[in-house]
C-alpha cells in the first residue's frame, strides 16, 4: 500500500489518511479472525497492554511530526523507509535455515 500511494503522489495528508483507514480495515478484519483461530491468549493480551503506551506515545509523535513535515520531506522519508525495509527484507532472505 505504502509504494502504490507513493507511486501514484499522492499528498501527504491523503497519504496518511489512506493508509490509518487501510489498516484500520485490516485490523477489523484480522483480529476476529485471530480470536477465532485461538491465536490471541492471555499472554498476548498481557504483551498487548504492556505496550500500549508505547503505542500511544508514537501516535502522537507522528501526528505532530507528521503535521510539521514539509511535502518534499515527507516524500524522501518515505522513500528512505521503503529503501530500508526493501534492504531489510532481502537480507533476512538470504538466511538459510
């Protein structure tokens, strides 16, 4: 989702409204769907509200970053992320196990 949206320019406001309302479905649809599976327990739980404010502090970080940020900064950000994790994940494939 992150690369279609950068691909396609779309501002930033747009960007991150695009992508909290993806995830948000995504997680509607998940989190039943681990209950059922009986993947979501007690210990996940715990981890869960261990954690939570961990969330919430980098909520509100990136809302008053990401209101800050200029277009063209944003933009090379994203990039930079996307480069990353790209890098990150063909690394992690080259383990053999």
């Amino acid at each position: 989702m992150v690369i279609f949206l950068s691909n396609k320019g779309v501002e930033k406001q747009q960007f991150r409204a695009n992508l909290t309302f993806y995830f948000w479905i995504l997680n509607v649809m998940t989190i039943p769907t681990f209950i059922i599976g009986g993947l979501i327990t007690s210990q996940t739980m715990i981890f869960t509200f261990k954690y939570v404010g961990f969330l919430l502090i980098g909520v509100i970080i990136g809302v008053h970053f990401g209101n800050r940020l200029k277009e063209n900064v944003f933009k090379r950000l994203v990039i930079i992320v996307l480069m990353v994790l790209g890098i990150m994940s063909f690394i992690s494939s080259l383990s053999i196990y």
